[in-house]
DNA sequence: TGCCCATAGTTGACAGTGTAAAGTTTGCTG
DNA sequence: CAGCAAACTTTACACTGTCAACTATGGGCA
C-alpha cells in the first residue's frame, strides 16, 4: 500500500505524459490532443484535468520530462562507445553539442514544444532547463580563459541551438550539411579564423 | 473594369493574408484561424477555401508575405537614419544582422510561423526566404577571403537566427542582454577570440 | 442582345478539439 | 460504519477545419 499510488489509475500524471510522449514521437504536435492522450492512458477526457492545468499544463509538464531526457543524454554521452576519456578540450565539447543536435534529430517534435510551446514561467522547467544549460558552460570552461566567460558560452549555446533549429526546418537550400555538422563552425568561434578550413 | 479585380469582392486573396496578419499581431499565433480570418475580411467561414489551400495554404501564403516583408525590411535597413554609407564593413553586416533580430521582436509570431509552421515544399516562399538570406550572404564577403565562404556564412547565419530564437523564450535566465545584441559574439566569430572583449 | 456557365461566395453539416459543470465511484479517515 | 474528499466519468457547449450542396455574379460566345 504505497502512499504514491492515487485511488483508481495508478499514478495517472506520469502515464499521461508518457501516452503523450508517444503520441508526439508518433504523429508530431498535431497529433497530440488532450483527449488523445487520455485514450492512450486508457482514461476519459476529462481526467487530465485533475492532474494538469488544461492541455498548457499537459504540454509544460511533458516539455519538463524533454528537458529531463535532454540532460540526462547530455551527461552520459561522455561515457558512451568512443567517447571516453576525450583529452581534447575542444572535442569534448562537441561530444556535448552533438548530443545536443542529436537528441533534437531524434526528437524533433519534443524538442520544438520544448522550446516554442512550454511557458517558461513555471520555476521548475526553467530549473531543469538551467540543467541542461550548464553541462554545455562546464564543456566551455576550457576556452573562457582571459576572455568574458559568459559571452564564450553565450555564443557557443547560440550556435548550437541556432543549428539544431535551422537544420529542422532550413529556408536555405543548398546548406553545406558539415560532417561532422557545426563542428568546423564551433571551430571558427572559439579558437579563431585562423584555424578554420580554407576552401 | 481592370481585370485583377475578381468577380464580387475585389481581391479577396490579398484582403485574406492582411486579415491574417493583423490577428496574428493582436492575438499571437492562437488568434491567427481560418474563419476568423474569414470574418475580419468580411466574407463568409468558407470563402478562403477557393483561394487557399485550407488553413495550411493561407499560413503559407501569410509566412511568404512576411518573407516578403523581411526582405524590405533588410535591403532598406541601410538607407534609414543613422547607417548612411557605414564604411566599417564588420558594422555593415552588424545592421543587417540587427535589422534580422528587430524584424524578430517587432513581429514574433510571424516570425515564429515563417520558420516553425510554414513548409518549405513551397518553391516559390524557398526562392523569397533565399533572397532574405543572399542579403545576409552579401554583407559577409568582406569576411569570406581565404576563408571557407560558404561556412562564414553558414556560421554568421546560425549565429544570428539562434540568437533571435532564443531571444524569443529563453530557458536561460540572466541572459547577458548584450546591448547592442549580438554584437560581441559576431566580433568574437568573424574577428577571432583575441578581439572580444574580456571580463 | 441574351444565354451559359465557370468563378466566387454562402449555407449547412460533421467530426474533432478544449473546457467547464454535474454526477459517480473509490478508498481513506474519523 | 458513516461520511467525505479525491479521482474519474458523463454530459454539454462553443469553437475549429473541412466538405458538400446551393446561390449569385459577371464575362465570353452564339
């Protein structure tokens, strides 16, 4: 008889995020509707509405668990098949950020309501997403030196996230499509014009 | 009898996309509906049908209009107050990249609808959003000299497109609001770490 | 001139959405 | 064991996009 347990369901609150999940990996954000979702959970339409403050607290609830993903891959990526012990700085940062742009390719839907949909009023999600904001500024430590740390990673974060977006949905044909991508760009910031690749 | 003018309402197609850029300013991206739409411009729930493609073509028509409108707004940017004949040519593009970002936070939504809603199948908005982006494309070649232009480019683009999203809804507090935005972290990029300025 | 009909617009209907109110079940508490 | 609050269901409503059927207008062609 574990106190965690609500009377009928079971812990309904996290089913719904997880049937919400789906449906968004599934069929994107059109295919996520509030009663959707509770027919996935196997409730009523209505149910959520005990649980979250309408489908904008659904959606908030389930940008939490993105962010909570998010910096869950982001940490462990370092101790993953060739990614271990990376003595360079500059490589162990983009080990980060390409975690960071992979995790938005494989989660193209999440990750779009994480960022344009959540309301980023709720304390917790902008707790959770400050998360995941550090593991990128401990990666920048490195390149900060004698330079205005806030502005490295400043700029980095916005090269990244500025890449994760226009590689969802570019206007720009013909994108160069870097392999790896963004690295030679990351590469031109932080350690100088000078070192990136002349054509 | 000129014969643009259609049969009842004179233009309906051009009355449509005002109407909608005109909720989409008042009531943000959830006040922007096809019959909504339809009554602001006077004719009935069903009229948009025979000079759109449902709601999707009418948000495709608004998201070209705002390229549109971009555009303008980014080839006369040089010619306003105060950016007569900039000889300095990292502030040349800095107007142009300053020019992206008030666009971004004087229109919002219909920024927000012409990178993340409209869909880029559409050859004719392609060919407006890479006018947009041969402007910016311009203003970099003083930077592209024994250089790989098309990554300056690329990097300067993502740069300032991510700067401007993550603008919008930040998860990061205490952003640095860098006045004038953006400007450091494009010295830093295109004039090398030894140029930006440290803390 | 006068008919004809494609174009433009209207009306009505339908499935699906979010939300709110009222009713029902459940399991804990006094 | 009574009662009650939380969890869930049912019902209803306004609103959405889309479709089919209907009406009216005005230009082309006999």
């Amino acid at each position: 008889m574990t106190p965690k347990k609500p009377h009928h369901h079971g812990n309904l609150q996290e089913a719904l995020i997880d049937a919400g999940l789906a449906l968004l990996a599934e069929s994107g954000q059109a295919g996520l509707t509030l009663r959707k979702t509770a027919a996935r959970a196997g409730v009523s339409h209505s149910a959520p509405a005990h649980h979250f403050d309408g489908l904008r607290g659904l959606l908030n609830a389930i940008a939490k668990r993105g962010f909570e993903m998010l910096l869950d891959y982001l940490r462990n990526v370092e101790h993953q098949n060739g990614n271990h012990d990376q003595p360079d700085p500059f490589k162990r940062l983009m080990v980060r950020v390409h975690a960071y742009l992979d995790f938005c390719d494989r989660n193209e839907p999440l990750f779009r309501l994480m960022f344009t949909e959540a309301s980023y009023d709720d304390p917790e999600l902008q707790k959770i997403a400050l998360n995941c904001y550090q593991v990128l500024r401990d990666s920048c430590r490195p390149f900060t030196e004698g330079r205005n740390a806030l502005e490295v990673e400043h700029a980095v974060w916005t090269m990244a996230h500025g890449f994760a977006v226009l590689g969802m949905n570019s206007p720009r044909p013909n994108a160069p499509a870097p392999n790896p991508p963004c690295e030679d760009m990351m590469r031109m910031l932080l350690l100088g014009p000078s070192n990136d690749t002349p054509d």
